[in-house]
C-alpha cells in the first residue's frame, strides 16, 4: 500500500524524442521540396535558402550570446525557421530579403516572446507576412528565369486555364518551397513514418476547404478546379509543414480538428472572397492567435469538477 502513495516528480509521461531529433526530422521531410525548389529555380534559389537559414541560426546566436542566456541553436528549431521561410520566399527576391525576414522570425517573433515553446504564431509565416505587408511588390513578383506572369491561382483566380499536372509535378511558378505536390507529399509521408506528426490537422483542414470550395466556389464538385486549389499557394506546405507547428496548434485532440476545420473555411474565404489568390499563410496566423480560445474550449474537465462520472 506504501509503494502506491509514492509519487514521483514530474513530468510523470516520458519519450525518447528530443527537440533536435523532431527539428532534425523536419529539414529530411522538407528536403524533397527544397531539392525540386533549386532544380525548378536554380542557383539563386539556393543562394536565397542558404543566406535565410544562415540569418535564423546567426540571429539567435549573437541574441543568445549577447542576453547571457544558453545557446540552443544546436536544436535545430532556428533552422527549420529559416528553410520554411525560404521555401516561402519567391525564387527571384534579392538575398537581403532573406535576412530581414530570418532576424524578423528570430528576434521579434520567437525570443522576444521568451525562446522555443513561447512564440505565439509561427516564427517563419509571422516573418513571411511581415515581408508581404513590407515588401508587396517583392513578395507578389514571382517572374524568374524559368517562369514569367501570373502564378496558376492567381490565373485560376482571373478565370484562366492551368494545367493541373504541372501544378501537381512542380512546373510552375510561385514561391521556393510550394511549387510540387508531390516533394511536398513525399515530406510529409516521412514525418508521419516517423511519427512526428499525424493527420488530425492536415487532414481535416484539406478536407473542410474541399468542402467549402465545393459549396463556394461557383463550380460545385469540380475535380480540375479541386485539384488545382490543393496543388497550388502552398496549401500542402502549410498543412503538413506549419499548421502542425507542436507550439502553435492546439494541444487537445478535439481542439486540433477544431484548428484543422477553422484554416480550411479560413484558406477558402481568403482565396474566393478575397482580393488575393492564396491565404494560407494568413488563415494560419489567424488560427495561431486563436489556439488559447480553442484549448480553453476543448480541454478536458478535472475530475471532480464537472466532468463525467465513472
């Protein structure tokens, strides 16, 4: 009976996972969609990736150093910041692009709010909004040396023709890292094996904007127009890469299809009703912002306070 009083300090539920092996899982997914970006764009697409990921890790070094506090750029975290936000960055904008946005993620949206498990929105998408509020013509010119004019949503969007399998394989334009669905896929098909994410929230976002572009859109169910929606703005990236952010999703199972259902109406009334083609990266800073509202709904009552008796 003695032995059943005893109780240990917590936490009481360990794992074997570490911030460095998730982080560290994360740049393998993302390396299909990185790899497809620099051969789809060439060499000044990987220029612009690595001076990105070189401005994360070197802002939250010098901040680290300079505010006497651990280094903790060996997790990786600053690392994932900075290649999400490059994938998220047209292939032609000039590399001090980069480095504003890495510094932003970094300094503003992640250690000013106290380091990793602090940042209240996604370091790399808060970093990509900034730039498309700062810098619109930059962040919206997505002509390069292989592709010039309009990006296939935004010509789906002014009742244009696209070609659905280009969008699928990756042959057109938009920004680094969303051009291909299926480098995407193959990414997100790594983290699942490796059980550093699940589909509670992927799968329910994808599902709810086929829903509500199926009721919204004008074209009722129909299959090309579907498609191209899902190939096309990063939605992909975004599902798979960002809105399953472990610090800025919900942490209860019915709170994440809570997420999951909120950024699939959200993608869809910026991408139909709204003056731009994409909003993916909006819907999810909008979710990020509501995860405290979302987690007070759905946590799970105390025992004895109001939940149900067993």
């Amino acid at each position: 009976m003695s032995d059943l009083m005893k109780v240990s300090s917590n936490p009481h539920i360990r794992s074997k996972a570490t911030t460095s092996g998730i982080m560290g899982a994360v740049c393998v997914a993302l390396l299909p969609a990185t790899a497809f970006g620099v051969y789809n764009f060439g060499l000044h697409a990987l220029l612009l990736i690595l001076v990105t990921v070189a401005s994360t890790v070197l802002t939250e070094f010098v901040y680290e150093k300079l505010m006497k506090k651990r280094v903790t750029v060996t997790d990786l975290s600053a690392m994932v910041t900075g290649l999400l936000l490059a994938l998220n960055l047209p292939p032609a904008a000039p590399l001090w692009i980069g480095v504003i946005g890495g510094v932003f993620a970094i300094l503003v949206v992640k250690m000013l709010f106290g380091g990793l498990g602090q940042n209240f929105m996604n370091p790399a998408l808060g970093a990509r909004c900034f730039l498309l509020i700062s810098f619109t013509s930059i962040m919206t010119n997505f002509d390069c040396d292989a592709y010039t004019g309009a990006t296939p949503l935004a010509a789906l969007k002014a009742g244009e023709s696209v070609n659905v399998m280009d969008m699928i394989i990756g042959r057109t334009s938009g920004t680094i890292g969303e051009t291909s669905m299926i480098a995407i896929v193959i990414g997100a098909c790594i983290l699942i094996l490796l059980d550093v994410i699940d589909l509670r929230i992927p799968g329910t976002y994808i599902v709810t904007f086929v829903i509500f572009i199926t009721l919204f859109g004008g074209r009722g169910f129909d299959t090309a127009f579907i498609s191209a929606q899902l190939a096309g703005g990063g939605l992909m990236l975004g599902a798979f890469f960002m809105a399953t952010d472990y610090v800025t999703r919900p942490i209860t199972k019915n709170g994440q299809y809570l997420f999951g259902i909120f950024l699939g109406i959200m993608t869809g009334i910026f991408r139909l009703f709204g003056p731009g083609a994409e909003g993916v990266s909006y819907a999810i800073i909008l979710g990020n912002l509501l995860v405290p509202l979302i987690e007070k709904m759905t946590v799970p009552k105390a025992f004895g306070k109001g939940g149900e008796r067993v």
